[in-house]
C-alpha cells in the first residue's frame, strides 16, 4: 500500500537543451520552497517519489534560464531549458562572499576560463595577457612562464606592483605558475578600490581571485586532458658567420687607415687598392687558432648550437561528483616542457582535493580546497647574449672532441655557449608546495552564517649548484665546488567572518563582518663547499668536498592583523550601495603608525529597470550605472625596514667606495690567528614609516542590448599613490648606517577601459561570438623626496621625473647620419664627428653638442592595450582566434649596441648581419654608422638611436575542435570528447623601425617561442 501511493504521488521528467535537443545530465531539480531537490541522470531523466501534485518545480542549469513548472497534478515532464544569453546573474566571488554580477557596483572583470584554457600555458595569469581591459601581462618564453609580470592599471609604487593572489580565500604574492590551470574554475580581476579594500592591506595594486573547480551534481564524472606542443623560435637575430665578420672587420679597419692584418682575431686578407679604392679579394682563416692546434677554425653557427625544438607535454586527470550531502574533485596532474633553449626544462607534479560536507540539513558546511604541487627547472643561465658575441671561428669543441672551445689571443672573454648549458643542466631547484584551506560555515539562524577559514601555504626550495673546472681557449677554471641553497616559506592565514543577509519589502541588505590573521616566515640556508676531486652530480656533496666551507643563513618574520566590514544595499531592483572598511595592523610599520584604516564606497543604478526604459525600450536588456571611491595600502617593503640594522662581518668591502668595512681589528698587534669582530652599521630605523595609500575613483557603464546579444562596458579612474615608500640613496659623507626607508612620493594614473561582445546565431546554425576590449592608462610621479628626485632619470640637476611616466628615458636626440662633408662643416662642435657617424641634436642652441643637450625621449609604459578574440561553432566543430596589442609604447633595443657597431662595445665580439649593410660612400641611403674600430664619436651614449617603437599585434591563438556528435557519445557511455589543434604567436606585426627579435621583449630575454599543440580532452 506505501509503495502504490508513493507512485500516485511521484513524477517523472527529462530535461533538454533547446539549442540541440540533447539530454542536460546534472541539471538541478528543486521542489520549490523545501530543501527536497535531486539532479537529472545522464540522459537528463529525474523523478520524485513523493511529492504534492500541485507543487512547483524549479529546473536550473549552468549557462541556461532556469523555469519554474506548476504541476498541476501533471505525472510526467518533457522540460526544454533555453540557452541564457544574459549572465547577469552569474554569481561571481568579489572578496570573502559572493555577488551576482549585476549587483556589483565596482570595476570587476569576469575571465572566461573556456578561452583562457584554450591557449596552453604553464602560467594561467600568462593566458590572461590582452583579456582584460585595463590589465597588462607581460612575459617571456621560459619553460615555466614563472616570470610573468601583472600590472593592474598602471604603476601605482616604486616597490612590487604584483596584485594580490586570493585563491579559494587564500591571500598571497607568490606566482601562479605552481598551480595546475586546469584546476581553475573562474577568475576575477577587481581593478579598482571600491571592490579591491576589502583587502586593503595588500589590494593597492589590484587583486585577482582565483577559484578551483568543485563537484557537480549529476553521476560522478571523470575527466581527462592532454596535449603535446612543440615550439620554436618566432625570431631569429641574425649574426655574421665566419666569412661575414671577416668582411666587417676588414671595412672597418679600412675606414680607420689601419693595417686590417694586425688584428688579434686570426683573420688575414689579400687586398689591394684599385683606382684609390681598397678591394677585398680573399679572407684568409688559419686552420687552427691556438699553436698547440687544439682549436680547429670553425664556423659556429651559436644560435643554432643552444637551441632546440621546444616539447611541451600535459596530462590531467579529475575525478568529481556532488550531491545533496556534499561534494568533492580530486585531480592529478602532469605539466613537463623542454624550452627552445637547450637543456632548459621544467616540471610540475600537481594533486588537488576539493571536498565541502553537509549536516544539519546544510546548515553547517565543513570543506577543505587543497593543493600539493612539486616543481623543478633548470634555467637559462644567460646564453643568449654569449650566443651573440661568441666568434664563430671558434669551435665547440677543441679537435678532441672532449675539450671545449674558446677565445685565444685578443679575442673577448666571452664564455662557450654550449659549454654554459652542459655545466648547468645538473643545477636544478626543487620546490614543494602545499598550499590551501580548510573552513566551517554554520547557518546559526535563517541567512546568518559564520564561517572560519584557516589556510596555509608552506614551501620548500632547494638548489644544488656545481661549479666545475674547464678550460676554455684561455678562459679557465681550477676551482671546483658546490653550494647547496635551501629556503622554507611557513605562511598561515587565519579568517574569520560572518555574513547576514535580510530582505524587507522591497530592501535587500546584506552585512558582513571580519577578522583575519597572516604569518610569514621565510628562512633560508646556503651551504659551500669546495675542491672536488670527482666532477659527477653523484659525487658532488659537502661531504665529498676537501676545502673550504662556507655557510650563512637568514630568518625573517611579518604579520598582519586586519579587521574589516561591509554592507551591501539594494532597493527595488534599481539601486545599489555597497561600503567597504578596513583596518589592518602591520609588522612592517614602526610603533607609530602601525595600523593604516582602508574605507570604500560605491553606489550603482540600473537605468535599465526604471519604467521609462524597461517598458518603452525593449532593445535595452542591462543599462547600470556605476561609481566608487576608496583607499587601499601597500606594505610590500622588507620586514626590517623600520629597524636599526647592524652587520658583523669579518672582512669585506664597498663595491661603490672601495673601502673596506670588515669588522674585524688586529687589536693585540699579533698579525696573525683569528680577529675580534665588532658590528657596523648598515641601516637606520624608522619609526615614523606608514603605509602606502592609493585613492581610487571610478565611473563605469554597464550596458547590453537586445536580450545581452550585445553587451559592454566602459569605465574612467583617477588612481592616486601617497607616501610611496622609498629607499633613498644617501651621500657618502653620513657614513655607516645611512640607507634609512622613508615615505614621501606621489604617482598618478588616469585611463579608460572599454569591452564590447556580440554573440548570435545564424539561421543555417552558425554560432559566433566576438568579444574586443581597449585600454589606455597616463602615468605620471607628481612627488619624489628631494634626496631622490634625480635618482629616477633626467640630467641629475633640476630636469627630472616629476611630472612624467615612471621610467621614462633620458637622453640625445639624434638626426640620422653625416651623409655630406657641408653637414659635417656646418654643424655644430662635435667631437668625433665625420661622415657616417651619428649627427646630434643640439637642443640648447649653444653650438656644441654637450650633456645638456639631453632631453626626455620616450616612455616605456604602453599609450594602450587591446585585444580580439573571435569563436565560431557549426555543428561539431568550433573555430578560435584571439589577437592581443599594445600601442603607442616606447621601447630600448639593447641589441643594436652589438648589430649596429663595431666598435661600441667588445670590439672582438661577433655582430649582427645588420652591420653588413651599415653607411659608406657607396652606400650612402644606409641609416647604419660606419663601420669603424674606434667610436670616437661617442655613439655608446644612450640616444633615440636605441629607443623604437614597441607596437605590436600578436596572433596569440589559432585554434580548431571538433567534437564527437552526442548521440554517438550517448552510445559509448561518455558525456564529451573533443579534438583540436591550434597555434601561438603565429603571426607578430609590429612597427617598420622597430629593428629587434620582439617588441615585447626587447630587453633580449628569453624568447616567445611559435607553438604548435594538439590536444583531447573527454569527461566519462
């Protein structure tokens, strides 16, 4: 009889997705009003045993508009969900709780990890780069992606500008390049500081939350990810070959009058002269180098001797499921990638558990978000500018084939690129990581939660460094040793909250209070040992090592204390409030000002659902108003800056002086045994150090039309830094002690954002979705301590920073080459000046080019950033392409120092194939100096010969999938599997004077490499 009425009673359904009609496995099914709610199977089909035939239900999935459904005695549900354009009310995190996206009243950029994902990095913050309007990503091509820099709205401090990492509720600085991407379930960039001060004592720079995956409910899914990339150089710099730098060195000495067979590089040459002009008929290389003939004349190619195709591999395995008692994800995975240079690698071992439990009908909630991840790498050792000077007579090996090559004679210093690489690869680090939270949410009375979070982040680094002998040419070393570095990083982060949400009438208020506590200790140990009399990886331990030992070690410690609220306002579905305050105590500061006070205010209105716009213009679907104020700070100084510091050292000295300031004195007059040591003084206190304060004020529009077809938003911010904290140069008459921290300049940046979607479909079933965001940011220092204002460019007197972009470039302005004997006649004094050379700019007027004829010439900072992302899908397949830029930027090419001259630095260092092309009579239209040995005419000095324009456009992902049909899926038991194949940095346009490998790294680093990747990923 119970079981006959439980049937009457019960109901059954399936629910589908109007966009293909397929089954929505794990769609939720809530009996409206009670906590009696279940989740569809994989063919979409739930039921109720037991319910009341006239009830409501209520169908919600991720990504579609969720129906509520009278049963009106109804048995059996056939339910088709409609794909939801309009994710205003995705719930996202903004700091210690959560909002739906249109109730957020402050500047907060959503990323989508579907498009992050689609770009394989080690980094996930790398992927980000030209994404988010207002954000700018910078990095090179390392293994890792570990030195990817974030920038949120310009240069706000003299200090670290990296924002703040929360990740799942766990603060920290450290890099991201340790966590597993394919971990993340979302990301979030507060930009400004009426959503970032809520964080206040680490927010000044921005803050991005990052959030892990968590179980769904539905059947227990298992997913499984892979890809192989393989990368290669996007750029090449082209250096001269054997033949090429004979040729170079033979000009130059020809234009100087000099014998060009007395150099000290091994080159000899038949010439003669022809009708007054010299001709080159043959160079003339000696087989050996060296007069033992160990060192066969070669023609090394050194670019090609360090590099290599790059493979990366990634594995990722997760298993997940939810249900009403609880969820959990437990992931493994596998990230291994072998640079473009050689030998160079790294890897990362990654485990996560997420799990949350319910009691108490869900009125406490106990979960923990974990993760444990171990790192090695080899880095570059710095072999791409050797790879440039090395010659390329020299040979890798000596004729032995066991020794290494090197410089004989009057040839540079430079060291053997390969032999840098081989020497190093053993010198590893190793890093453990544990890092997450464990936490308590109790509902105490309907809609007031309490909830305790306590996190760590704990990491252990090690490195073993060999230094071998070797004999290179003339380079050699006899010294042999091993240093073994060790640090351990004990961070904890204990946080509490409660949070009351309250409706009344047409009011919906929602309060949060806080307390939160942070530790950091950070120790480190090195250990050195020296003279090995075996030279292998097993060998080399202190152990084994028969001299000198060496050892030192470090222990530092901060904490922080903060208090913080917030209060949350909204009236009628058309106006918001939102207050923010924070009160944070740090170790950093001296007793005096110790605790900095952060407040914030924000308020929105949604023009889009007052009458006048919700009844008479339907093509508006989202019309907010946005606008905020509010403070956050920045400690990111060293934890002894407000100390008195002093320094026992047994001997030493100054680098700067010359002066030795060892501790040590021969008291008794012996002359000999060991020295009683006193202490020095090496820092003056401050007890009068404060925070740092920047004042953020942003107006923001939100807007979408047409059901959020089309949506945007555009927001304009004044972003002020006070007290900036400085560590003046100091003169050298104040003596020992007199680095002393201070606070005292001042930074601005204004700028402008602006992001713009449309996706729709066509009638033939094409989906497309183009999304572009723009960015421009004005930085200028209005502030700087007077001790400090000519230590950050300009002519050292009363031409100086203030009032301009930080780092801008100082320096002659230059107006092409002497091409005619009347411009070198007719301008002025000039020392060194000829037909060829550099013509320079007196600015001044006073007829000789001098130290005062220098001026501002460019700024590093970008005028603006961008990016376009474009996806299309038909049927199974989908098609992905995302460009990123920057504009109006200035940038220094270092390199031209070496492509550029012969004679500005390490006359006897290989040069660039440039140089072939450089001025001379016969080739008079060329904007490359003459080639000369000498540089008289003083060229080294920094000019706008070596300042360029930095545009660029990057084709950053080129991507194609296709997907298994789903009614195929259906019938080999799997819910998805995808296929795809894509490309990075395929394609650069930058500007035509720009001569260097890469505007976006013109400093010479570690080049972005093109990548080609194919991948599967498949969830059962």
């Amino acid at each position: 009889m119970f079981i006959l009425t439980a049937q009457e009673n019960g109901i059954k359904g399936t629910v589908i997705s109007s966009d293909d009609g397929m089954p929505l496995p794990g769609a939720t099914v809530t009996v409206s009003g009670t906590n009696n709610s279940t989740a569809t199977d994989f063919d979409g089909n739930f039921s109720f045993s037991n319910i009341d035939s006239n009830a409501t239900i209520v169908v919600s999935f991720i990504g579609y508009a969720a129906q509520s459904i009278p049963l009106n005695g109804q048995k059996t549900l056939n339910i088709t969900l409609k794909v939801d354009n309009n994710q205003l009310n995705e719930v996202v995190v903004t700091g210690y709780s959560k909002q739906k996206k249109t109730d957020i009243t402050g500047a907060v950029a959503v990323v989508s990890m579907k498009e992050v994902m689609k770009q394989p990095e080690p980094n996930p913050i790398k992927a980000l780069q030209g994404r988010i309007a207002g954000v700018k990503v910078s990095s090179d091509g390392s293994p890792s992606g570990a030195n990817t820099k974030v920038v949120i709205r310009g240069v706000g401090t003299l200090n670290n500008t990296d924002p703040l990492y929360v990740i799942d509720g766990m603060p920290t600085k450290s890099g991201l390049h340790e966590l597993n991407p394919n971990d993340i379930e979302s990301i979030q960039v507060l930009k400004d500081a009426s959503s970032a001060s809520i964080y206040g004592s680490r927010a000044s720079n921005g803050v991005i939350i990052v959030t892990t995956k968590k179980g769904k409910e539905g059947k227990m899914r298992i997913n499984f990810s892979t890809y192989t990339s393989l990368s290669s150089y996007s750029n090449k710099l082209d250096v001269m070959n054997a033949n090429q730098f004979g040729q170079a060195l033979w000009q130059a000495n020809i234009n100087d009058g000099l014998d060009p067979n007395s150099n000290n590089v091994r080159y000899q040459f038949d010439w003669n002269t022809v009708n007054g002009k010299a001709q080159l008929n043959r160079i003339i290389i000696p087989e050996y180098l060296d007069a033992e003939q160990t060192l066969k004349s070669a023609d090394t190619n050194w670019y090609d001797a360090v590099s290599q195709t790059g493979v990366a591999n990634s594995y990722d395995l997760s298993v997940s499921n939810a249900s009403d008692k609880g969820s959990y994800v437990f992931s493994l995975g596998y990230y291994g990638n072998e640079g473009v240079v050689k030998t160079t690698d790294f890897e990362r071992i990654s485990a996560r558990m997420n799990g949350s439990y319910k009691y108490f009908d869900g009125k406490l909630v106990i979960g923990e978000n974990f993760t444990l991840n171990r790192t090695n790498e080899v880095t570059d050792p710095g072999v791409l500018d050797p790879a440039l000077r090395a010659l390329p007579i020299i040979p890798i090996h000596t004729v032995d084939g066991i020794g290494w090559g090197g410089p004989v004679g009057g040839m540079n210093d430079r060291q053997n690129p390969v032999r840098l690489l081989e020497y190093n690869k053993d010198n590893k680090y190793d890093y453990l990581r544990l890092f997450g939270n464990v936490y308590a949410d109790l509902e105490i009375i309907k809609n007031l939660h309490i909830k305790s979070s306590f996190g760590i982040d704990y990491g252990y680094y090690k490195k073993r460094t060999l230094q071998r002998s070797y004999k290179s040419g003339y380079l050699q070393n006899d010294q042999t040793s091993v240093t073994i570095d060790q640090s351990v990083s004990d961070r904890w982060t204990w946080t509490n909250t409660a949070i009351y949400s309250l409706n009344f009438g047409k009011s919906n208020l929602n309060l949060m209070a806080g307390t939160e506590m942070y530790k950091d200790t950070y120790d480190t140990t090195t250990l050195r040992k020296n003279d090995f009399l075996i030279e292998t990886p097993d060998y080399m331990y202190p152990d084994a090592g028969t001299g000198e030992s060496f050892t030192s070690g470090t222990s530092t410690v901060y904490s922080l204390l903060s208090y913080f609220g917030k209060a949350d306002y909204e009236f009628d579905n058309r106006y918001l409030l939102s207050a923010t305050i924070r009160r944070d105590g740090s170790s950093r500061f001296g007793k005096n000002n110790q605790f900095g006070t952060f407040p914030a205010v924000s308020a929105g209105w949604r023009i889009s659902n007052e009458s006048f716009i919700k009844d008479k213009i339907t093509a508006i679907s989202d019309l907010k108003l946005r606008a905020g104020w509010g403070q956050t700070g920045n400690q990111e100084i060293s934890n002894t800056a407000v100390y008195s510091l002093y320094l026992a050292t047994y001997a030493g000295g100054s680098p700067t002086w010359a002066t030795s300031y060892g501790t040590a004195y021969d008291i008794a007059g012996n002359g000999n045994g060991l020295l009683p040591s006193g202490f020095i003084a090496t820092q003056s206190g401050n007890d009068d150090l404060k925070w740092e304060t920047t004042t953020q004020t942003n107006v923001g529009l939100d807007f979408g039309f047409f059901k959020q077809k089309l949506s945007g938003s555009i927001d304009y911010y004044i972003k002020k830094t006070d007290d900036i904290l400085v560590l003046p140069a100091y003169l050298g008459v104040i003596g020992e002690g007199g680095n002393r921290w201070v606070n005292g300049a001042s930074m601005e940046n204004k700028g402008w954002e602006f992001s713009l979607g449309y996706q729709d479909e066509t009638s033939f079933g094409l989906k497309y979705d183009i999304s572009a965001n723009i960015s421009a940011n004005k930085n200028k220092i209005t502030q700087l301590p007077d001790e400090v204002k000519n230590n950050y460019g300009g002519d050292g007197l009363n031409d100086n920073i203030l009032g301009r972009p930080i780092n801008s470039m100082y320096g002659y302005v230059t107006d092409g080459l002497f091409t005619t004997q009347d411009q070198v006649n007719n301008s002025p004094i000039q020392e060194g000046k000829g037909l060829g050379r550099i013509r320079y700019v007196d600015l001044n007027g006073d007829g000789e080019i001098t130290d005062k004829d220098r001026t501002w010439i460019g700024n590093p900072n970008p005028g603006f950033q961008y990016g376009i992302n474009l996806n299309l899908s038909y049927k199974n397949f989908d098609f992905t392409t995302f460009w990123e830029g920057t504009g109006n930027v200035d940038v220094i090419n270092n390199t031209k120092y070496q492509t550029d001259f012969w004679s500005v630095d390490d006359v006897g260092s290989n040069k660039g194939t440039r140089l072939l092309n450089a001025w001379s009579v016969d080739n008079p239209n060329s904007t490359i100096p003459a080639l000369t040995t000498v540089d008289r005419n003083a060229e080294n000095r920094f000019s706008t010969y070596y300042v360029e324009n930095g545009s660029y456009l990057k084709l950053r992902v080129l991507q194609l999938g296709y997907n298994l049909p789903k009614d195929f899926l259906k019938k080999i038991n799997m819910e998805s599997f995808r296929l795809y194949i894509s490309g990075q940095n395929l394609l650069i346009l930058d500007s035509k004077n720009f001569t260097g490998v890469d505007p976006e790294n013109a400093g010479f680093g570690y080049p972005q490499p093109t990548t080609f990747t194919a991948g599967l990923n498949f969830t059962l």
